[in-house]
C-alpha cells in the first residue's frame, strides 16, 4: 500500500515527511488555491525537495486535448520527467493521455466517478487511477464496488495501472479503500489526524509511560537495591 499526502502545505508536509512512509505528494488546482499567493513552480520545486525520491502529482488545467498536452509539457519543463501528469478521464483527457504516454510520460488519471472512466483509463496506459471515494459516495456511487472493479480489472489484465484511491472525508471511507484492493491511497492532513487521534492510543501510551516510571524510575530502583 502506498500513502500519499493530499496537500502543498510545506509544513504539513514536512511534519508528516517524517512520520508517514510517504509515497508521494498529490495536489490539484484547489488545492493550490487555498495555499494563496504561491510561485507555483517555486513552490512545486520546493515540495520535491522535501520529499526526494517520493512522487510528485501534478494537474492540468486545459480543457482541450492540445492545451492539457502543453500544460503537461510545460509542467515537465519546469519540474523534471519523474513528475506524474494528473489528468481527468474525459474525451480531451483521454486523447492527451494517448498521446502523453507514446512519449512515456507518467500519468494519473484523475476526476474518475465510473467503472468505465476507470476501464479506459486502464486501456489507455494510466499509471494511476484516482477515483473520487468521498464525492461518489455524494452521489450515491458505490465507491467501495468502483475500486474493487477497477482493481478487478487491473489484475485480469495484467495492467501495471495502479488505483490510487482519493477524496476522503474520514478514515472510514480510506479504510474501506484499501480493503477493497486500492494499490494507493492520497488524504489530506486532516484524515491523517484522525488517525491518530483515537484517545484509546494515546491512553495506553499514557498507562505504559505509568507504569515503567512506576516500576523503574531512579528513586524506584534504588529502594528495590538497598
């Protein structure tokens, strides 16, 4: 399983660069907006120092297939070849995608809703996959059975596609994900929070602490010597 951090927030990052085995870094333009007043590429640059070797995630904006195959040339221009293009899976995406990966460019296939979104993504050479788990649940889709399908797929294939599961509004829904097979899962900070805020956890880590201060602190020692 791949853990991926849905966020350009430096200091996130950084804090969870340390905690999580972080595979890589995905953003979008939303994402980038709430960041506010950025030097993109600057800032995009930076984000790949942090991480090193971890993948980096990102999207488009063009709407035709020839504006998103600039985009993603001018992306690669800047931050290098290692980077992953994230594109929707419509029909201008899907002709950019074709094209893209003649010139073995690493691609994400983003804004997926529907097993045949998924399927063609798959057919066309998409590295990733990112289903939407959170907005098909809005939906009323079955993002649980969407995975499994894509996933289904992946393997009867023999595709090297790999479902990079997205949109998480609680750990719920990413556990649900990588149940159901998703090779890879992106989550904003705050799903990684809650992760770690079950108050069971940080109780035993309290009672442990207790007990060997208890047990084995210098004063302790010392009576059990003497």
């Amino acid at each position: 399983m791949e853990f991926m951090l849905d966020t350009v927030d430096l200091e996130k990052i950084r804090y969870y660069q340390a905690i999580l085995p972080l595979a890589g870094v995905t953003s979008n333009p939303t994402i980038l907006k709430q960041a506010g007043k950025i030097d993109f590429y600057d800032h995009l640059k930076e984000i790949q120092s942090i991480i090193g070797a971890a993948s980096l995630h990102v999207q488009v904006v063009g709407e035709t297939a020839e504006e998103i195959i600039a985009d993603a040339e001018q992306i690669l221009a800047h931050l290098g070849k290692e980077v992953y293009i994230k594109i929707p899976v419509n029909e201008a995406g899907l002709t950019a995608i074709k094209q893209l990966k003649k010139q073995a460019v690493r691609i994400t296939a983003t804004a997926i809703y529907t097993e045949i979104q998924g399927y063609l993504a798959i057919a066309a050479g998409a590295d990733y996959l990112a289903p939407y788990y959170n907005r098909m649940e809005n939906l009323n889709i079955d993002a649980a059975d969407i995975i499994g399908a894509l996933v289904a797929e992946i393997t009867r294939t023999k595709s090297n596609s790999k479902v990079l599961a997205a949109s998480f509004k609680n750990v719920a829904q990413l556990n649900t994900a990588c149940r159901v097979g998703a090779h890879a899962i992106t989550a904003g900070p705050d799903i990684f929070d809650q992760a770690f805020k079950m108050p069971a956890i940080q109780q035993a880590v309290t009672d442990f602490h207790n007990d060997w201060r208890e047990t084995f602190s210098v004063e302790n020692v010392k009576e059990l010597t003497e």
